[in-house]
C-alpha cells in the first residue's frame, strides 16, 4: 500500500482533460487549451491520430480538427494512453518482455472496442472500453517495477494449472487487479473502468448492469489464446464458451465475426507501441 500511496499522479495537463471531459459543462475550445499546455503530448496525440489504425483521408495538423473528426472522448483516451504507455515503460534491462507486455495490452484495448461496437450504441462510450483494455494489467507492470525478482521468479513457476491472481494474493496480499484498480482509483478515472480493471479476470460478477467488464475480461482471455499474450501467467488460459458472450448478450459463434479483425487492426495500431519511447 505505501507503494501504491507513491505512484505518480497524473501529470497536470492529463488530470485536467479528464476532468474536462467528465464534466457537461466543457467545451471543445476548453480541451484544446488543456493539451496546448503540453506540446510533447500535442505530438503524441497528433501522432496517434495520423496512423492507419484511424486512416484519416488527410493528414491531421492540429487539435481543433483532430477533436472535430473524432471527438472529446477520443481525443481524451488518446491522450491517456500516451500518458500510461510513457510513464510505464521499464528500462531496456526489464527483466520480462516488455513488448509481449504492451502488444497483449493493446490487442485487448482493440479487441475490447471491437466488442463495444457490437454492444453499444453510443460511439462515445466505446471509447472507455479501449482505454479499459489497455490498462487493464497495469498491476503487473506495479509489481514488476517494486518487486522485479520475486514477482518473475513467482511467474516463472506457475504451473498450467496454477492461477497467477491466487499466487500474487499468497506472496503480496493482493493481486495485480486489485492493484490495477487502486492506481485507477488514484487516477480519479471513472467507477466503471476501475471495475474493469478490478474484476478482468471474474467469468461472472452479480448484478452486472455494464458490458464493460466482461469485454475487457473476454478480450483478454481471446487474446491470450489467440496469438497476443503477455508470457505472464498466461499459462492455462481457457477458451472462451457461450457462457462468457452470453455476459454481453452474445453466442460463441458470433466470436470470428466480432474478432477476426483484431491481427490486422493490432498492426496498424502498432504506432501506439512507439508512442513509450517518444
């Protein structure tokens, strides 16, 4: 917990456009301002926004436009996955596969919104599930910065039929969920992400009333099983079964036709990867 008490809030400029972007009082004009503070974070933004993963027809110069073509939301999630994937990005020396780790995330934030398009109406909500998927292990990049030794030392004995959470709870008292959701919470981001990111790895949750978190805990279970894992407990993943779509009102055979897209929308989002060492 005094660990958890020392992460880095947000820096200034993101904590103030999450902050705008929750409130129904703010306007565009008010988030071009806030991003304009931070010209390193304009680039990364700009950056994110010219890639093939959004295929823009033109290329985009400025914030006004880019906030036009895709929205508050967007450039909001936009801005906090440049945020997360720079401050969490151990040293070349990292004792684990760093690019397996982000890869993983970032297949399941796009696995996660493709979800979200079939189950959600609202093209502003989608945007949270990205953002849930890839931060949904930023536990175990806590674990891996504070205890690098024992926590691999722990993954790398994990048997195909061990549970990486049971593990973690026996060794830290907590498991990289719980701590996940601490540092969201910290974050101030919304409950139902932090939910997400709390119960990722639940198959049921009573009383569910969102799909966000039963996308972020089918993504990540596809993605493990499906080319895109972490090498951190992944052992033992299950294929998914009707019991798990059917949490978001779907069928085991409605699968390849939400996610048969995922390796090529993963390649062209690879330009977010590169955004860590920017």
């Amino acid at each position: 917990m005094s660990y958890i008490e020392k992460v880095p809030a947000l820096s200034p400029t993101i904590a103030k456009i999450v902050a705008l972007t929750s409130s129904d009082t703010s306007s565009a004009v008010d988030l071009v301002q806030a991003i304009k503070l931070d010209p390193a974070l304009t680039a990364k933004v700009l950056n994110l926004i010219n890639s093939s993963y959004f295929g823009m027809p033109q290329e985009v110069t400025s914030i006004n436009r880019a906030i036009i073509l895709l929205g508050m939301n967007t450039i909001k999630n936009l801005a906090l996955s440049a945020e997360v994937l720079s401050s969490f990005n151990p040293s070349k020396g990292a004792l684990f596969n760093v690019d397996k780790f982000w890869q993983h995330s970032l297949a399941t934030a796009i696995s996660s919104k493709l979800i979200a398009k079939r189950v959600i109406a609202d093209p502003v909500k989608r945007e949270e599930y990205f953002i849930a998927g890839l931060i949904h292990d930023i536990g175990k990049i806590f674990f891996i910065k504070h205890f690098p030794r024992d926590y691999l030392s722990m993954v790398k004995k994990i048997g195909s039929s061990d549970n990486l959470n049971h593990k973690e709870k026996l060794i830290f008292t907590m498991d990289h969920s719980e701590v996940g959701a601490l540092i969201a919470e910290k974050w101030a981001l919304p409950p139902e992400l932090v939910t997400s990111i709390r119960m990722h790895h639940e198959r049921t949750i009573k009383n569910e009333t969102s799909f966000l978190p039963a996308s972020v805990y089918i993504s990540n279970l596809y993605c493990k099983t499906n080319g895109f894992g972490d090498e951190i407990g992944t052992m033992g993943a299950r294929v998914l079964e009707d019991q798990d779509w059917n949490r978001l009102k779907l069928l085991k055979a409605d699968e390849a036709e939400i996610l048969s897209c995922l390796p090529e929308k993963v390649e062209e989002a690879k330009v977010f990867l590169q955004v860590r060492n920017k």
